[in-house]
C-alpha cells in the first residue's frame, strides 16, 4: 500500500472516530437535557400538589389539628419547591403570607444529592402525613359531601397521580444516562465534561387508599 492510501485509510478511520464520539456526545447531551426537563416536570408536579393540600389546610374542612398539621407539612415542601411565597398567585393567601412571613436562614451551598435528599424528606413527610388526615374512608367521603371538598380531593387525587407518573419517568430517565455514563467510551474520552451525574429522587409517594384514584371513584358511583 502506498502512502497516499495510508494516509487516505487514516484520515478515514479518525474522521469516522471523530464522527462516532461527537454522536456519542451529543446522546449522553440529549440524554442529559431530558433528565433536567423531566425534573423540572416533577418540580411543578410537586408543587402543584403541596398547593392543592394548602387549599385543602386552609378550607376549614379539616379538624384543627389536620389542618396544622397538612398545612405545615405543605408549607415545607412549597418552601423546598422555591415557590415564590410573595408573588405565586396559586397559593392561599394563609399559606402565602406564612410563607411570607419566613425569615430566611443564612444561605448554604449544598451538595445535588444533599438537595435532592432533601426535597425526597419533606416531599416524604407530606405524603406521609396526608395518607395519615385521609386514611378513614368514611371520614374521606364526609368531606366530599363538604361543599367544595370533592373539588378539593379530585385536584388533590389528580395531582398526587401526575407526581407518581413524572417520578417514574425521571427516574427512568436518570437510569438510562447513568447507564450511557458508565460506558468505557464515554469514561475513556470523558465526554461527559463536567455535567454532574443525575440522581433519582427517592421519595415515599405511596397512595391514601381511601382517596381513589382518579377517574376511578367517579366511573363506580355512576355504574
């Protein structure tokens, strides 16, 4: 072989290389990008849930002791979610002006999986304590006869259901980058730069039996 094909088969071989590690690339990048859209999803599920159990805290539906409770509770995890306590016009105004009236703590920078823990705890604690104020059916169905309770729960149910379904999702979605991530190609060239490896987000997001699950409750009392 002479030198010109030499040095034609080289050119080849390292354009070819170059190609597959920039496709490889810009994978783990895509990849990468569909984990931070789907957290932000999960963000605003979260949110939209703590939101519904303030409505719920702040309804006067609950007995006093429920309503301190779920309204802590939602109070710590809208504060975990960086909700805008003064401007969030989705917020009860109890609920805001708590939030309002916070002092804040000195600011500490934290770790993304200290963060991540974190919001996994106070996400943990509402759903724990939510399942706790909802686990007797027939107190569940007293407060659907309650005007406005049946709206309340059904936002509760939906949103509850959209929190469980964009976890999943992140989670599956985190799983397969940190799988591309831990390929010999992309460790050896190190093409995942300096973006910090994802994490799941633990949390318990266990359902309250007695609240139905959307669409459910509604199909069995019309049949």
């Amino acid at each position: 072989m002479r030198w010109s094909e030499t040095a034609v088969l080289v050119i080849a071989i390292v354009a070819f290389l170059g190609w597959w590690l920039w496709v490889a690339a810009n994978r783990l990048d895509r990849l990468h990008r569909k984990v931070g859209a789907a957290r932000a999803v999960v963000d605003t599920q979260l949110v939209r849930r703590a939101t519904v159990a303030a409505e719920l805290a702040t309804s006067g539906l609950l007995d006093p002791v429920s309503s301190v409770l779920v309204g802590e509770a939602a109070r710590a995890a809208l504060s975990a979610g960086g909700t805008d306590a003064e401007t969030s016009p989705a917020l009860p105004p109890e609920l805001r002006s708590l939030l309002a009236d916070e002092a804040p703590g000195p600011v500490q920078r934290s770790s993304l999986s200290e963060r991540i823990g974190e919001r996994g705890r106070i996400e943990t604690e509402l759903s724990q304590t939510l399942r706790e104020v909802l686990d007797e059916p027939d107190e569940v169905a007293a407060l659907r006869c309650e005007p406005g309770g049946d709206e309340l729960l059904d936002d509760l149910g939906s949103s509850w259901y959209r929190v469980q379904l964009a976890r999943r999702f992140h989670n599956e979605a985190v799983a397969q980058t940190l799988r591309v991530r831990r390929g010999p190609v992309v460790r050896l060239f190190r093409l995942a730069g300096h973006a910090p490896s994802p994490r799941t987000l633990e949390l318990d997001d266990e359902w309250p039996d007695a609240l139905g699950r959307p669409g459910v409750r509604s199909a069995d009392a019309g049949s």
